[in-house]
C-alpha cells in the first residue's frame, strides 16, 4: 500500500501479507531514507499520530518503528518536539538493493576527441548537495536569508518588464555591474567602470573564459604551489603547460618563478589569502609581481574569492587597485558569500578586454540569468547583503572558534591547526608521517569529508595534511564530527603501518 508522507517525501511500500511485521517494515524503509541521504541529518519525522493517519496504521506501529530507530542511533526522540535524525549517523551502510540493469554498452567509453578525452580525465571535488563535515569552500546554507531572497525574487518577477524577457546584455545587466563597481572601489579600493565588470556564472567560468582568450596551447602559465584544483584543471584542459611556484610567508616567490619560467604569459594568484594555506600576499611582493608582469608582458588573474571573510586585521588592497599597467583581471563570486546554486560572478577587466570579452560572452552562453541577477541586485541596494556578510562573519568566527578548541581537545596531540585572520576552513598538519590521501579516504566512508593537502600541490614536494570547512556545519554537529574523527584518527593509526600504539595515545 504505497503512500507518501507529506513531510517526509518518501514512498512507503508496506505490506501486510508478508511475513515481515509491518512497522518492522517501516522501520527498514525509514532507515534506508536516512542512510541514502532522502531524509537529511537534523530533519524532523512527522508525529507518530500524523505519519499513522496517512499510513492507515495503528500509532503503535509507528512508535514500535520509531523505537527501533532511537534505539539505533538513527533518530532522537524528544517528548514534546518529535523525533529528528541524528546528525552524526551509526557507522553503518544501507541494506543491498537490487541492481539497475545494465544497459548495452554501459561502463564503455564512447569515442571522443582529445579535448574530450582530457576532460573526462580531470577530476574535482564539488562537495555535496547537503554539506558534510568537513566540506570545504562551501557558505553557511541553514543561515542564507531565503524568505527574504524569495520576497525580493517576487518582486523582481512582478516589475519585469516584456522587454526583459529576451536575450540579455552578455556582459550582463548594467545596474548590478555598476552597483558591484561602486562595492569594489568602497572595499577592495578597486579602480574600474560599470563597464570592465563581466557578469559570469563564477569563477570557473570565469579561468575559463580568460584562459579561452589569453592562452595558447602550450603556454606557460605560473601557478602557485599549492594551490586550487579547480583552478589547476581549467589551465590544463586549454592546454597551458603549468608552471607551480612555491609560496612562502609573504606568499608567491616570485624569484623562484622566474628560475623555473622566466617568461610566462600569466599568472595566476590569490593575493587576499592564499588558497589553501591563507598567508596573505606582501605589499613588497604585490609590487615586484606587477613590475615582472609589466616587463615580460604576463597578464595577471588575481582571485579574491573569500575576501569578504576577514575576522581581525586591516585588509591589503586588492592587485588590481595597484595596477598601473592594465594587467590584472580580478575575479569575484557570490558563491561564497551568498549560494552558490545562484551561480554569479564577475571579471573585472581591463579596459582594453571589454569588448573581447563581451563577445566571448556572447558566443559561449550568450548571457548569466537576468532575473537573479535584478533580485540580487535589490538585495544589494536594501541593505541586505551587506547586513548578510556581517552576521556571516560572525558565524563563522564562532565556528572557526568551536572547531579548532575542539581539534585541540581531542587531537590536539596529532594535529596541529592554527587560527586564520580570514577565509572559511583550516589546514590541520600531522604531527607524524601520514598519508593524508589514505587517511581522507577511509574518513570519507565514516561520514567526515576531509580534502588532503597534498592533492593541492604539483611540485615535487608535497605537504601532508588535512583541509576542514567550517562555514557550512552547524556547531552542534562540528562536536559530534571531531569526536568522531578522533575516534576514527586514532583507530586508523594504530592500524595501519608506520604508526606506533604509543603515537594513537594522548599524553
């Protein structure tokens, strides 16, 4: 007798013809919603006497179901408020469910060109459509101001006009990119018109729009070392031969570049904080990179892809506003400070570029959507957005703040992790030999998505260690998540080779 609840979106399929109790029944089904992720983490079931009425079921079977998933850590029952899943799960896996059938030619790789092939061999970690511990570069979802963002989207609808409703300025619509203008100049201290900032979908179209019109296939690009995967791939698949420069205190070193490539045609940086490490880019460096870009005619990416996050600290001002040369592209998202669903960004180019990139705009996926781009901008001139980041900062100091008291609590003597003036995650460095690849990969199939350090780097000698995201995770779950990574470290230490007992025990 299938029959949906309204609050739980899943479709019951019980039987009482079969030898199987009916809430022993339920209770496999409600498991296995929760364990494939259709019911989430902190959600709350329906009431055992609204989940029987549309189920046609005595309340007893449902509570006797309810029971079994208390008793297994699945839910928590709270007389009063209802019963909600656990967000820190048992370390269990859903029973087998039968196979999809195998389609004729399924698991094949079709023919494809060169550009397809290196395409299909790039891989990037996206995070999760609900965010676990520790995903990183993902915004706090459970604070984003959505019925005021829907209020203004409903609005925005009711003042379209049937003008707008056709193609679209490709560099995007005009009021918002003077109002992001204006917002640069007042905080990054940059120097540019309504007309040098390029509405994108973020940052990946972004590299990819740049790297579509400045590169040739071959063309050294300076890298920094570590550095973004993301970033890494979009050179790679249009052809540029990667340059990794290490980085060190005071950030990219530019010396070091220059021995291993004295003549890029661009360089890549993140001046603000550096992705993932989170030094910050000297003053004295910032001038000796436009001085070299400016002599060997490089033109430079500066991504300020977090800067909006700074805890304490006078920031620097961003590369661009230095610039005297028209070299330097800046990069900016919403991802990050808003959704990234939303899927907006912008370029901030050089005068010269305007026109270029209008028309590569044009070609590739004629324009960003309109609407989002008029609600955000009425979400920018309300006040809103800028309240928005301050209660953002906020948040996440807090969480930066309950994340490393936790680390140092329960891992204090295996990882060591700073504070960060800036940003929303933080470099946890082993203490002993790990390899942070194996070590993020089993923590995965517990539940804690950790990114290795070590993936981030391209040159010969990679940094072991751990990257957490803290923006997205709610404080209650970043305790239940460190005491289970701690319990987790120290199992999988004392397993595996190279890592002695005594190296597993606290002090």
């Amino acid at each position: 007798m299938p029959s949906p609840s309204s609050t739980l979106l899943v479709a019951f399929q019980l039987d009482a013809t079969r030898k199987t109790p009916v809430y022993r029944q339920l209770y496999e089904q409600l498991r296995l919603a929760i364990m494939d992720g259709r019911t989430r983490p902190g959600s709350r079931l329906p009431a055992s006497r609204t989940l029987a009425a549309e189920l046609g079921l005595s309340r007893n079977t449902i509570v006797t179901a309810y029971n079994l998933l208390a008793d297994e850590g699945y839910i928590s029952l709270h007389v009063g408020a209802g019963a909600y899943v656990h967000d820190v799960l048992p370390d269990d896996t859903p029973p087998p469910t039968s196979p999809p059938p195998v389609m004729e030619g399924e698991g094949r790789l079709p023919p494809l060109s060169a550009r397809g092939r290196q395409l299909t061999a790039l891989s990037m970690d996206v995070g999760s459509a609900y965010p676990e511990p520790f995903v990183a570069d993902v915004p706090a979802f459970d604070v984003f101001p959505l019925d005021a963002w829907s209020r203004l989207m409903s609005q925005s609808w009711r003042h379209v006009q049937p003008t707008m409703l056709g193609y679209a300025d490709p560099s995007g619509y005009m009021p918002l990119r003077d109002a992001i203008a204006q917002n640069l100049h007042a905080a990054r201290f940059l120097k540019c018109t309504a007309q040098q900032v390029i509405m994108t979908s973020g940052s990946q179209q972004s590299l990819d729009l740049l790297a579509r019109i400045l590169l040739d296939p071959g063309d050294p690009v300076w890298i920094e070392d570590p550095g973004y995967i993301g970033t890494r791939n979009t050179f790679i698949a249009a052809g540029a031969r990667l340059v990794p420069v290490p980085v060190d205190a005071e950030g990219l070193v530019v010396a070091e570049g220059i021995k291993l490539e004295p003549a890029p045609r661009l360089i890549f940086i993140t001046p603000s904080r550096q992705y993932p490490l989170g030094m910050t880019l000297s003053m004295a460096r910032r001038a000796e990179i436009l001085d070299f870009a400016q002599s060997c005619g490089a033109w430079v990416i500066e991504d300020d892809y977090d800067s909006e996050f700074r805890y304490s600290g006078t920031p620097l001002p961003a590369l661009q506003s230095m610039d005297r040369s028209g070299r330097v592209f800046y990069l900016g998202t919403f991802s990050k400070s808003l959704l990234p669903s939303f899927r907006l960004g912008f370029v901030v180019t050089p005068v010269q570029f305007v026109a270029v990139l209008a028309n590569a705009k044009r070609v590739l996926d004629r324009h960003p959507p309109l609407l989002e781009q008029i609600t955000l901008l009425s979400f920018i001139q309300s006040g809103q957005f800028a309240a928005h980041i301050r209660r953002m900062r906020r948040i996440y100091k807090e969480r930066q703040s309950i994340l490393l008291n936790e680390a140092h609590q329960t891992l204090g003597h295996i990882i060591d992790m700073q504070p960060v003036e800036s940003g929303v995650h933080l470099i946890g460095r082993f203490l002993q030999d790990v390899d942070d690849c194996a070590f993020c990969a089993a923590a995965a199939k517990m539940g804690i998505m950790l990114r290795p350090l070590s993936l981030c780097y391209l040159g010969p000698d990679p940094q072991s260690g751990l990257i957490f995201g803290f923006a997205a995770i709610q404080p209650r779950r970043i305790v239940a998540a460190m005491k289970k990574l701690s319990l987790f470290t120290h199992n999988w230490l004392t397993t595996h080779p190279g890592h002695s007992d005594e190296a597993a025990q606290p002090d």
